[in-house]
C-alpha cells in the first residue's frame, strides 16, 4: 500500500500538537504499508521544523523515506512538493495532515491528481459554527488556508474527510502513555515527546488525556482500523464550518469508530515496530 504523508508535524519540537508524529510513525511501522515520502507544511508548527521533526522520527522508525520542506504559509507553493505529489503512482493514499497548501497546489498542477490517489483530510466540523471553550480555536487545518481547502473540498477527487468531532474520540492520557512507553524504543520516542503536551492539557482540553486526531485517518488508510462513512456534498464555510451545498462534489465522510480499537491498533503497531521484523524494512 503506497502512502504519502502531507503533515504539520510537531512531535520533537518544543511547542505545537503531537498527533501528527503518531499518524506518521503509524505509516511507516504498518506491516502493508510502503511509505513513499513525507512533506511538510506550516500549522503546528513552522514547515522547516516539521521536516526536522519528521526526518528525525523516520530516524528513530528505521525508515529512509524522502522528507521534503513544503508550504511555510497559506497559498504558498513549493516546486520540489508540488512534483513529488504529481507524480506520486496510481493508487497511492494521500494523507493530507495539516492545511492543504501543498496539497492545493498539486491539484492546481495535474486537476487529474484527486482521481489517480485518495486524499485523507482531517478537520471541519459538522456539527456547530461555534468555539470548543476555552482556548482551542474553533478549526485549525481548514482555517488556516481556507482557500486550499476550498479547492480540495471542490476538487474532482476522491476524498475522505475526518471532522474534528469525530477524530477527538481517540484519546491517551497518563495510563495509555505509559502502557505505549513499554512497547518499544520507538513508543518512547513519542510518549518521551509528548509529556510536553500532555502538561497542558487540563487547561486545552479540561481533561487529563490529548486527542491523537490525524493518527484516526492514518489507521484507517492503513486498513488497521474500521469507519464509517457517509458521503455527503460539502463546502467550507467561515472558519471551518462545513455544510452541505448541493453543486458540491461529493466526499466520504467519516462518521465514527470504535476509540478502543484504534487505541489497540496504536498499541499493535508500537509493540512491532517494522523495522523488530528484520532487515530490509517490511515490504516494499
Ligand atoms: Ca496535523
């Protein structure tokens, strides 16, 4: 299964959300799964951080997969990116982890792109116009480029879509961290990087647990984790409310899962690391 992650990644810097570090360390640790490269783009944190936090989580997972310096504000576009998502293969699963800079500009490139791949975007909410209390803005990947993401919602593509409200389900707190920690060197690695974010939590989210958003579209094009969908046509609307609009193409929607199966999921892929299955890194 040929996977590109599109990724705002923080997990390894000193500030920004983690989740991006286990939905990456989920595509090159999933025994099916062939990771062809990572880009990166501004959100979490800045797009140069996030390529060294993603080369050095590839280092720690044993992968020698590409990571390209992609989209470092909204509208931004990077050549070298732009290339290697055009000419990603037929098939391929495009996880779109971050605002869709990147991944607007490939399909401004080759419109064809959204046919040949399936694009994995995560966030928008269905659900409400308003703000999660107190301090967590009310979106963060549509909001930040919303004119990406209109484009890649009006795309002629395939298109999967996780809103918020659906990713949050999955959660680790203090107990799961730990239980992870004892997996594997590479569980270390990502629970050591984020006690960090597992600090703030009771003032983010008044609650002693995280949400491990993008790693929930990350198991289920992995093919380790069920969901339901429904296809729904939706446009953006302000900053990240997401409502039906009847010329809209359409996309899969995700609908909900089992949080305990994706948490066993995590826990399987964290306990058999590809690279404990001997040499040559898995398949492909
Ligand atoms: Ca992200």
């Amino acid at each position: 299964l040929p996977v590109w992650v599109d990724c705002d990644i923080a997990l390894g810097a000193s500030k920004g959300d983690v989740d991006d570090g286990y939905a990456l360390f989920a595509c090159a640790a999933a025994p099916g799964a062939r990771l062809l490269g990572v880009s990166t783009v501004f959100g979490n944190t800045g797009a140069a951080t996030a390529a060294g936090c993603a080369r050095r989580l590839l280092d720690v997972a044993g992968s020698r997969a590409p990571v390209l310096r992609g989209a470092d504000g909204p509208a931004a576009v990077v050549p070298a990116v732009v290339d290697a998502l055009v000419a990603l293969p037929r098939g391929a699963q495009l996880l779109c982890l971050g605002p869709l800079s990147n991944v607007a500009a490939a399909l401004r490139a080759d419109p064809a792109l959204g046919r040949r791949v399936t694009l994995w975007l995560v966030g928008g909410d269905l659900t409400t116009w308003g703000r999660f209390p107190p301090y967590w803005p009310f979106e963060f990947n549509l909001a930040l480029d919303p004119g990406a993401a209109r484009a890649v919602l009006a795309a002629d593509a395939e298109r999967r879509l996780f809103p918020l409200p659906v990713c949050r389900r999955l959660r680790v707190g203090p107990r799961r961290l730990r239980q992870l920690a004892r997996t594997s060197p590479e569980a270390r690695y990502l629970v050591r990087h984020s006690l960090r974010w597992l600090a703030y939590t009771p003032l983010r989210y008044q609650a002693l647990s995280f949400p491990l958003w993008d790693l929930v579209p990350a198991l289920c094009a992995l093919g380790e984790l069920p969901v339901r969908f429904s296809a729904r046509r939706l446009a953006l609307h302000g900053r990240g409310g997401l409502r039906p609009q009847e010329d809209a193409p359409p996309t899969l929607c995700a609908d909900g899962f089992d949080p305990a199966a994706a948490y066993e999921a995590l826990l399987r892929l964290c306990a058999a690391p590809r690279q404990e299955r001997g040499p040559g890194g898995g398949p492909g």
